[in-house]
C-alpha cells in the first residue's frame, strides 16, 4: 500500500493507539493483536546473534511501525528503500 492508503492506515493505527491508551480494555485487545502478529513472526524466525526469535520479533515490529511513521512524515530524509535494508538486517535471508 502506498501513498493516501498507507497515510490513512497509518492514522488509523495511531489512532487505535491512542484510543487503546486511554481505554485499558481497549489498549489490551490492541496489545493482544500485536503479541499473536510478534508470534507469527517468531515461529519463523532462528535465535541469532543473542537475540531470541521473540526479541527479533519484536524488532522488526518497531521497525515496521517506527519507520512507516517517520516516512509518512518525511519521506525525502527517511526513504522507503531504509525499510528493506533494515529488515535485511534483522532477519537476513530467513524470510526471503
């Protein structure tokens, strides 16, 4: 998804985030949804340079969500091409 369908899904996303940080019920659905998207990715993923598959998880999580944010709001000083060569680095050839 790019362009005006990634900007919305973005602020969508925030948006859940916020929402979930002042409603506790909330904040633990959301926190759920992203524990099962972080397992997905772990079930898949070898212990590597002392970091478990969990712990890599859930750095490429922040790196998907952190570098989606920065892009969206500065696309020329945070280019899209980073993402892939940060996700390279986390996870290498285990997912390609």
């Amino acid at each position: 998804m790019t362009g005006d369908g990634a900007r919305s899904r973005a602020l969508l996303l925030v948006e859940f985030w916020l929402y979930g940080m002042r409603d506790y019920a909330a904040g633990w659905r959301i926190a759920d949804w992203y524990a099962e998207r972080r397992s997905r990715l772990a079930r898949r993923l070898p212990e590597r340079d002392g970091l478990t598959p969990a712990d890599r998880a859930a750095l490429v999580v922040a790196l998907d969500v952190g570098l989606a944010f920065q892009h969206l709001l500065d696309p020329e000083r945070v280019p899209a091409e980073l993402y892939e060569k940060g996700i390279r680095a986390l996870l290498g050839g285990v997912l390609s």
